[in-house]
C-alpha cells in the first residue's frame, strides 16, 4: 500500500477514527493490526520476517535484562545480530556476494556450480532490520530497559507510518508513545496534515514529474550525451530528494495524527556548505544509526588522524552497501567517505558558519559534489556512471547546440521546462530557502483562518492539478 494511492487514502481515515475511539490502554493493539495488514497489503507471507526478527530482539531484550554475567551478554547479542542480520543477508546480499565469489574464483579458474535464489525483496527489510537492532544494542548498554509486553514492542518495530521506509527510530523515543499513548492534540493533529500536504507536493507534483525525465536517461543511458547526461544528474539529485523527504514528510505526519512524534530524517540537506554538513541533514535516522552503532564503537575521531580516516570510510562504505546489493552502491558510499576525509585533511569544512556569498559558493560546490556522487547511486552498473563521467561534456565546444540538443534529447520541450521550472522547483526552492530563517508552519498556524486556508487549499490544489499521473512507488522501498 502506496501512501500516494487510494488505497490509503480509505486506510488512513478507518485507522484515525478507530484510534481515538478505542480506550487509550487497547491502542497499541489497534496499530499492531492496522501495520500488519498495511505491510501484508504488500505481501502477506513477508510477514513472517517481521514476526521472526520481532520475536528474535524481543527475547534477546528480556534475557539480557535476566544476566548478569557479561559474557552471557555478549554472546546473546551475537545471537540476535546473526539472526537478525542473516535474514537481512538471505534476502538482499546473499545473490551479490555470490556472483562476486563466482567472478574472483573464474578470475583464478576454479570452477563454480551457479546458485539463484529466487526470492523477491521484502519491501522495508533494512529499515526495520536496523530497528530490531538498535533496540537489541540499546538494552545491552543499558540506554533502554527492555519491554515486557510483546504486543507492545511488535507495535514498535512494525509502526506502519515508519515502517518501510523510516525514519529510523529509537527505542527510548518512540517504543514509550506507543506503550503509553498521549491525548488527542488538536494543534498536532493539524502540523500532522500541513507535513503530510507538503510530503505530498514533493513526491507527487515534484519527484513524480522529474522522474519522467530522469528515467528516459538513465533507462539506456548508453544512448545519451552531452547535457542530456548532466540534466538527467541534476534532476536525480531533486528528484531523490523529493521522492525521499517527501515519503519522511507524510510518515511524520501521518504519525502526529496518531499523536506520535518521529524523528526529523531531512532539513534542507541541499543547502549545505560542507559534506559534513550534508551528511547532519540527509537522511539523519540512518546517519546516526550508523554513527552510535558503527563509527563510535570504531573509535570515532577521539583516535589518531589515519585511524579516523579508516573510521570514516568504513562507516560510509557499509552505508553505501545497506543501499543496495551492488558495487555502485559501495563505490558511491565510498566517495562520500573520501570527501568527508579529505574536508578533514585539508581542513576544509569551515568551523563557524559562513555567510553571503561566501556560502553561497560552498552551497553550489557542495551541491555538485553531492550529484557527482549521485551517478553512482543511480546507476545500473558501474559502467553506466563511467558513460556519464565521460560524456557529460561531449558538444559543449558548440554551446547553442549542446543546450539545445540536451534538452531536446532529455525530452523536454520549452513548455515543458517552464512548468517543470515554475510549478515544481521554484515553489520547492523558495520553502527551502525561506525555511532556513523562518518556520514556515508555525508562522502559518499563527495566520488569521481566511489566509490560513487559503493557503491549505492552493497547496491541495496544486498537488490535484500538477501531480503526475499513476501511483508512483518511492525510490527507498527497493532498500
């Protein structure tokens, strides 16, 4: 179930109504069954794998509060890591190591007898995988006690808004509202809906329409040159911005009308002077997973220069491959450990916060980084983000020309380039910029109610007028 479908828009408003109607202790029963129905909605026996890894971290929790012996400890937590994370391996890496086991192993002419495992990709898998996880680590260091009830905690880790696509969330954050839910909250309710109304416009207006255009490119990006190559990288970089921070929006909104408050997992990343600083504002849930779980047990930076690089690049490296079972996806992780590396070496992140035109600049270079980076991500094949490297460039010696036939090529005429400019990514750029200095919703709330609607009504407007067409899956359900 898409949340830009029909589908969910009958489930969403059941769901609201039966929660506030029920008496607040039966709550956590009404989401356990609306988030399985919502996953199953997907596939039904998928369901299994969500039982088992619940199952799996909940009994670990409560052993783990039961001994005292430390050994004990740790080896119930490589239990539940091998359990949890061999499922997550079964179903997403075991087809990708296999086929590089069989291409090193050719390369020395050893036989391999061929394996295919046909299994499809449960939707939401590495999300609440890192759930299950960062509740398993969390009792064990003592940060979260471990819940007791289990319908409760399968609520937790099954939590439909967040479900399969994050935020990734922690215990200590969102296991108490579901335990012990809080009172209808009008004012939230309302925040809930301007987030959702928003997360709507981003995907469905923006990265719906942009993808048109991105997928002609990258659906047989050999065929391509020239400007066609770099408009398609741009509008990417948009359009994954878009699609992902549009489904966090509708995920934190929906949940605050539930009365749920989850984690920001985006703030205008795309307006960052450093790749530091991009890497705090995109996709944050994950980056601090990563962070408390996997850079700090490392050493972090509280070590020698050469031991933090390794640090660095082996927490992006596993980030790029929790992406995707794919060598550009490593490579890709790869490259953003390398430039947070070197912005270290050469001191090149700025330590006060610069202004004007000065930040301007980093912002443009930063941003171009960040999209260089993107041919990887999007990329079929590592091949394919070479194609592009190569031949971005190729015509640009006769200006007129190059622009003129990478548009042309790209597949989008004048008209098409005005609306894309005037009703996707100007109305996206001016919130973004303005969002900096201005808390656009709250100063929205404070309104008078004739603006303040009118102003509701124009973004629904928008989103029914200018939505592109059909329900468009979200780019992150494949991870």
């Amino acid at each position: 179930m898409l949340f830009n479908s029909v589908s969910f828009a009958v489930f969403l408003p059941i769901v609201f109504a039966l929660y506030w109607l029920v008496p607040q202790r039966r709550r956590w029963a009404l989401l356990l069954a609306a988030s399985y129905y919502f996953y199953m909605s997907w596939n039904a026996k998928y369901i299994v794998l969500i039982l088992f890894t619940t199952g799996v971290s909940y009994l670990c929790g409560r052993l783990l509060e039961k001994t005292a012996d430390a050994r004990r400890k740790k080896q119930l937590v490589a239990l539940a890591l091998c359990l949890c994370f061999g499922v997550l391996f079964l179903f997403k890496y075991f087809g990708f190591f296999w086929e590089t086991a069989n291409a090193v192993l050719r390369r020395f002419a050893v036989p391999m007898h061929p394996l295919t495992l046909r299994l499809l990709l449960p939707v939401g898998i590495s999300f609440y995988t890192f759930q299950t996880v960062g509740y398993v680590l969390d009792v064990y260091r003592g940060d979260a006690r471990a819940e007791r009830h289990f319908g409760k905690y399968a609520a937790f880790i099954s939590f439909f808004p967040q479900l399969v696509a994050g935020p990734i969330e922690r215990t200590n954050a969102l296991l108490p509202q579901i335990a012990d839910p809080p009172a209808f909250d009008y004012d939230k309710a309302v925040d809930g809906m301007q987030r959702m109304a928003w997360g709507f416009f981003k995907k469905m207006v923006v990265a719906d329409r942009l993808a048109v255009f991105v997928d002609r490119v990258w659906g047989d990006v050999f065929q391509f040159r020239g400007l066609s190559l770099v408009l398609a990288s741009v509008l990417f970089a948009v359009q994954i911005y878009c699609d992902f921070s549009g489904y966090s929006d509708i995920a934190v909104g929906c949940a605050k009308l539930l009365g749920i408050d989850l984690a920001e997992n985006f703030r205008r990343p795309y307006l960052s002077a450093s790749i530091r600083e991009f890497w705090s504002r995109w996709h944050i849930s994950l980056s601090t997973w990563f962070r408390d779980y996997l850079y700090i047990p490392l050493g972090g930076s509280r070590v020698k220069k050469s031991r933090h690089c390794f640090n660095l690049l082996v927490t992006f490296l596993v980030s790029g491959l929790w992406h995707g079972a794919n060598w550009t996806f490593v490579l890709w992780g790869g490259v953003h450990g390398l430039l947070q590396i070197l912005e270290n070496v050469l001191h090149l992140a700025p330590k006060k916060t610069p202004h004007g035109l000065r930040r301007a600049v980093r912002v443009v270079a930063v941003f171009a980084l960040v999209t260089a980076a993107w041919v990887f991500f999007r990329a079929d094949s590592l091949g394919g983000a070479l194609h592009v490297f190569r031949h971005a460039l190729d015509g640009i010696a006769a200006p007129y020309s190059y622009v003129y036939n990478g548009f042309l090529d790209i597949g989008m005429s004048p008209g098409e380039l005005c609306a894309t400019l005037l009703v996707c990514l100007l109305p996206l750029a001016l919130f973004e910029i303005v969002s900096e200095k201005v808390d656009i919703p709250t100063r929205l709330r404070q309104c008078k109610a004739p603006v303040r609607h009118a102003c509701y009504a124009l973004l629904v407007l928008f989103v029914l007028l200018f939505h592109a067409t059909g329900e468009v899956s979200f780019v992150y359900f494949q991870f």
